[in-house]
C-alpha cells in the first residue's frame, strides 16, 4: 500500500502541496487526477525520495522510499519517460539499472520483449520516439517485478495501440494484486481503468474514492473532474 498523509511542501514561499492525504491500495488502480501544476508531481516527487516534504509522510508499505534495501524490487516508477542518456543503447540502460539493484540480467530482455522493444534493443536512446521512450521507462518500471507502480502520464506519445497495450498490462498487474499509481491529466485514460480516484487541485486533494462515489452527482468523469477542481472548459 502507498500512504500519503498530511503532504505539505513549500516553494519560494509559495505552498505547493497542502495536508496532502490519501491511499492507493493492492489490487486496484488509483488514477492520480488534477490539471498541470496541481501537485500531481510534486507528490510523486517526494513519495520516491526525490525531493523532501516540508511536513507529512510519504510511505510504501510503512517504509520511505529511501529506506529499502532494492528499492526497484519493490516500487517501479516513470516519472520523466525513458529517463536515460541519448548516447545509450535501450538494453545498456537497463542493464546498468537492473545492476544497481542487483536484478538478474535475463531481466533486461525479458522486460524489451515486453514492452515492444526487442528489435531496438541496440539502438542509441537519442534515436528513439516519445512513444519508444515512454515503452522504454515502462521497462525500466518493471525490470524488478515490482508490486507497486508509480507511474506519470505513461500514455504520452504512444499510438491508439500502444494506450491499449498498456491499460491491459495495468489491469493485469491490478488484478494480479499490484498496486497501481497512475497520474494523469487525461480523464478520458484514466476512466478506462482506474478503480479508485485522487483529484488534486492547487495542492490540495479534492476528492478521493472509488470511481463511482467521486463522480456521483456528475454525468462524465469530465463533469466531476471541471467541477471538483473549480476548472474552465
């Protein structure tokens, strides 16, 4: 289980997260939701250890990030696409990945073939396209097998097949009892496969439940997201 509580952090005297409280629980996909600049990131951003809250926790299982042991075995985040240096091939990067958290090296084709990157194994990351770099961080989310995956608008650049590709990989996961994190801006995504939402607006969470109790009251997953976050259209 991921656990949020009471997130708050400040930036040039300016709050950018507020009490920021919630779950996301095994066996489910949790649609993080709000607009750009919500919060969204910046809560990932310490729940991975990447920056540090001014007050709250950030928990996985009980732990901070920063204190497992092979934090990939446990947690597989993409936060900024494929993440890795232009100069790189697609199998050294995540050869040095899976090395530095001690995950078998069979992973690394295991996890290309998966993704739909087999044949660009040995190609230079610079060469890739935003769809190719999303399916590349994604491999490197799942290079541990981990049960929990953080996950920032991972559909971006892919193609109609590549955004079904991944909600059926993120159902599976679900269901096989991973927790899921999914971020987003695109309502339209995240009603095709969330379970329970978390909307944020100006640093503070709006609206957390089940699908069905955030949007009761609403026609669309729109109408709710418009209405709970006080957004124009």
């Amino acid at each position: 289980m991921l656990t949020i509580d009471g997130l708050t952090k400040r930036r040039g005297g300016r709050a950018v997260l507020s009490e920021v409280t919630f779950r996301a629980r095994p066996g489910r996909v949790t649609g993080f939701l709000g607009p750009n600049g919500a919060g969204k990131s910046s809560t990932l951003r310490v729940l991975l250890g990447l920056d540090r809250a001014d007050a709250g926790t950030a928990l996985v299982d009980g732990r901070r990030y920063r204190d497992l042991v092979a934090p990939l075995r446990t947690v597989g985040s993409m936060l900024d696409g494929a993440g890795a240096h232009r100069s790189r091939t697609a199998r050294n990067h995540l050869a040095w990945v899976a090395r530095s958290n001690a995950i078998p090296r069979r992973r690394v084709d295991e996890v290309l073939a998966q993704v739909g990157l087999a044949d660009a194994a040995r190609t230079r990351v610079g060469r890739f396209s935003l769809g190719m770099g999303q399916r590349l961080g994604l491999a490197a989310a799942l290079l541990g097998d981990p049960p929990v995956l953080v996950l920032d608008e991972p559909t971006n650049g892919l193609d109609p097949a590549g955004i079904r590709w991944i909600r059926g990989l993120l159902r599976a996961r679900a269901d096989a009892g991973a927790t899921v994190l999914l971020s987003s801006h695109l309502m339209g995504e995240v009603a095709e496969i969330a379970d329970d939402l978390v909307v944020i607006a100006g640093g503070r969470v709006v609206a957390t439940g089940p699908v069905d109790e955030v949007t009761a009251g609403y026609r669309t997953l729109e109408d709710a997201f418009f209405g709970l976050t006080g957004g124009g259209r």
